[in-house]
C-alpha cells in the first residue's frame, strides 16, 4: 500500500497515501482500542464539528488571520461533510472512549478537513504547507471549546429526533385510550384490587405520562445553546482577539439557525458539564416511565389463561423451544432492557461530570458516548414500542368486566352508604364464601337488585359522580 509520510512533536509515521486523516489520528488510533465503535457513527457529532469549523474559518477571515483562498477551501470541505455526514464517516475511525478530553476528535477532524480541502484544490493529501490542519484550519482554537460546542449542537439535534418519537407514540396511545373509553375494568394498587376504571383511562394516563417528559425535554433543551466558542483553552480567549468569540457565536448562530449564545463566564462554561447533568436526567426520566408503562402492558397482557388477560399485544415470535403455544411480550421487554442502559449511562455521565478538575473537564468524551447511545437507544425504543406494540393492541373486553363484578374491590361503592365497618365484614364474606358483593348484599337483604344494578352500573363505576354518593346511608 503506498503511503504518505507525516510528523508531529513525537516524530514520523507512515500514514496510508489516499487516507483524509492524518499523524494524529493516527497515534489516537494506536493508543485507543476500546469498544470498535467509531466517532465517525455519530453522524450528528461529525456535522456539528463541521458547522463550528465553518464559523470559526468565517471568523478567522474576518479577523484576518487567514487568507480568503484558505477560508472558501474549509468551507467547501465543511460543506462536504455537513451535507451528507455518513459519506464521511470511514475518515473518522477514532474509538469513542479516549483521552485527551476529545483532542484526538478535534485533530481528526482538522486532518480530514484539510486534505478535503486540499484535495478540491488539486494538490495531494499532506500537502500542508498549503493548508494546515493545526496553523490554519484550527487557527484561534481549542479542543476545549471546538469539541464541548459540537457536542451540545449534536445532541440539540438528537432530541429533535427524540421528540419526533414521542409525538408517534403520544399519538398512537391517545389513539386507544378513545379506542377502551368503554372497557370497564378494575384498578389496582399494590397490584391488590382497588376501584373500577376504563381501561381508556389508563391508557390516557400514559400518554400523560410521555407528555410531561416531552415538555420537560423541551423545556431544558435550549440549555444546550448556550456555548463557549471562542473560549480557547481554559476560557481566557487566548490567541483569538477582542470580540472574536461573539462574532464566532454570530457566524454559528447563523450556519445553524439556531438561537445559540456565548456563555456568560467562558472559564466556567470551559470547566463544567451541568447541562450534561440536566439533560442526562430527563433522559433517565423518560426511561423510567417507558420502562413502568412496559411493566404494565406485561401484567396487563399476562396469561392468557392464569394471568390478567386484560389485552391482548401483537403476536411477533415463538415464545419458548420448549412450550408450544407461548408467545412473549418481547418488544416490552427489549424496552425495558433498554431504559436499564439509560438509567446505568446516566449514572456514567453524572460521575464524569463531577470528575472535572480545575479548568477542564477531559471526561467528555464518555459524556459524548453515553448521552448518544441514550438518545439513540429511546429513539427506536419508541418507535419499536410504538409500531410493533401499541398500535397492535386489543382488549378483552368481557374479561375486563368480569373482573369487575367478581371483584371485592367493588365494596368501596358501598362505603358511603353501609358504612365502612360493614363493608369491611361483606367483603370478609365474600372471600371466605368465595361470592361476589351483590350476592351477599343481597343475602343480607342490605339493598334491593334495582339500587344494586344502579350503582353496580357500567356508567356509574367510573363516574365522577358516582350513584352511591347521593344515597342516604341506610342503618344496619
């Protein structure tokens, strides 16, 4: 294979003749062997490190620092990139986990696009005399404020994917909740009976659910736009120049469309990752109540002749090599592993968080690494939730009302009007005698049939007005 020779601070290496990378890169591939996941997979990051370079070429040019030839060629080579991300992956071979605090990322991304740029003006890759990754393409830049703004940019995009998930899902529940408005069933609460419901309105109580955490998201995601470009090292602005780090932000702002703005304290935007910390939770949040609303649809659907079988969740796989006939809740059950590794990344990115050490925080990248897979994770979480689960579910509907009559539980419609310590002993009765509540009530010649099947009416059971509230207790 021909190659091409490059150096750095530590000496030569051989680089491959036609890669977009170079020395750099290089020695980070040599040193991190990790996890055979590469940056270049974070298709989002790789465009976001794009658009910061772009502005940060504009501004360089405005301040004079470099040539317009060398401006128009990193911006063509930006361009390339931001446009179509995932052609230009294979130049981004780096392993997620590394240290260096995302230098080796930055310098990667330099190295590409100074031989993209290089090539476009007809010379050969290397040729750095004519654009150079560090002295022009990084020119008024640190790893400290290039990487932390991409970051922040890519994960604002993330959660733009996110919420479209949500808003499907929202959907398709609201969609049954109208579909079970009539599908009388019983609550339960320590997984004990409790009172009579719809199975419409539990339905609805998930997508409330999902609703609080999609405003939450929203709510807190503008946090991300707030950056420290131009910030260099360690927040002072060194080498760049009086207003260049606003005027950088201006040039991002509109490559972007985005509202972002430079940090109030750029030493203090350079060293923390709070955001981080904030968004990361909201994340576990999701998790956790995607995870409790699969808890659900698993008891809910368990069975189907020994468990609730109160629904009934699309049929997708044999369930056992062993039993005939058993089919599993497994798109349930892949969710609710997946919230699993949301929850454990968030625990990740809180404790890199606070790893941060006088002005820098070098443990961005498994921040980076952790809040992707978690955005990426919930994403086809809830489409896979979406599309192979809910929209396929039905409901048992006499099963449900079973229930309901054959419940104890059905006792508390009878507290304002016999009492409590009464009901107390019909429902002792009805568990001992192995009889329903209208039975012994009747035995006991407490009420008639007629006021029985008035309060005991499908209506009634989940009324916000019940029947028995407005009867007179009777003495017993």
């Amino acid at each position: 294979m021909s190659s091409r020779r490059e150096h750095d601070l530590l000496g030569e290496r051989e680089i491959p003749a036609d890669a977009y990378y170079g020395i750099h890169t290089q020695r980070a591939l040599d040193n991190f062997q990790i996890s055979q996941q590469q940056i270049g997979q974070n298709h989002l990051l790789i465009k976001a490190l794009a658009q910061v370079k772009q502005a940060s070429a504009l501004t360089n040019y405005d301040y004079h620092k470099i040539s317009k030839f060398q401006c128009d060629a990193i911006l063509y080579a930006c361009k390339k990139i931001i446009d179509q991300p995932q052609q230009w992956q294979h130049v981004f071979p780096l392993d997620i986990y590394q240290g260096g605090a995302g230098t080796s990322i930055n310098m990667n991304c330099n190295e590409v696009i100074a031989n993209i740029a290089l090539k476009h003006l007809g010379y050969e890759k290397g040729r750095y005399d004519i654009i150079h990754p560090n002295d022009v393409v990084n020119k008024s830049q640190s790893t400290n404020d290039v990487y932390p703004t991409a970051l922040r940019l890519s994960l604002y995009y993330q959660i733009d994917e996110l919420i479209i998930s949500l808003n499907h899902i929202i959907k398709s529940i609201d969609k049954k909740s109208r579909e079970f408005k009539s599908v009388i069933k019983m609550g339960r609460t320590q997984l004990q009976d409790a009172v009579p419901m719809t199975l419409g309105q539990e339905f609805k109580a998930y997508a409330t659910l999902l609703r609080e955490d999609r405003t939450l998201i929203q709510k807190l995601r503008p946090l991300l736009l707030e950056v420290n470009l131009g910030a260099t090292a360690i927040g002072t602005g060194v080498n760049t120049g009086t207003g260049y780090a606003g005027q950088a932000v201006q040039h991002l702002k509109k490559i972007t469309g985005l509202e972002l703005k430079g940090a109030s304290d750029y030493i203090e935007a350079t060293s923390d990752c709070g955001v981080f910390i904030l968004i990361s939770s909201c994340l576990k949040r999701l998790a956790c109540k995607l995870s409790k609303i699969c808890n659900d649809l698993r008891l809910l659907s368990s069975g189907p002749r020994t468990g609730l079988n109160e629904i009934n969740l699309p049929q997708l796989q044999a369930g056992s090599s062993i039993m005939p006939a058993k089919v599993n809740p497994v798109i349930p059950e892949v969710v609710n592993q997946i919230a699993f590794k949301v929850i454990g990344n968030d625990m990740t990115v809180t404790m890199a968080a606070e790893a941060g050490q006088l002005q820098l925080n070098v443990m961005e990248p498994v921040i980076a690494a952790c809040m992707n897979e978690s955005l990426s994770l919930l994403c086809k979480a809830i489409e896979s939730l979406d599309q192979k689960c809910i929209q396929g579910i039905s409901a048992n509907a006499k099963q449900c009302h079973a229930a309901v009559l054959n419940s104890i539980g059905i006792i508390t419609l009878l507290d304002p009007i016999l009492g409590h310590e009464c009901c107390d002993l019909i429902g002792k009765q009805c568990i001992a005698e192995n009889k329903t509540v209208p039975e012994v009530v009747l035995e006991k010649k407490l009420l008639t049939q007629q006021q029985l099947n008035e309060i005991f009416s499908v209506q009634n059971l989940v009324s916000d007005d019940a029947y028995c509230r407005v009867l007179k207790p009777i003495a017993i």
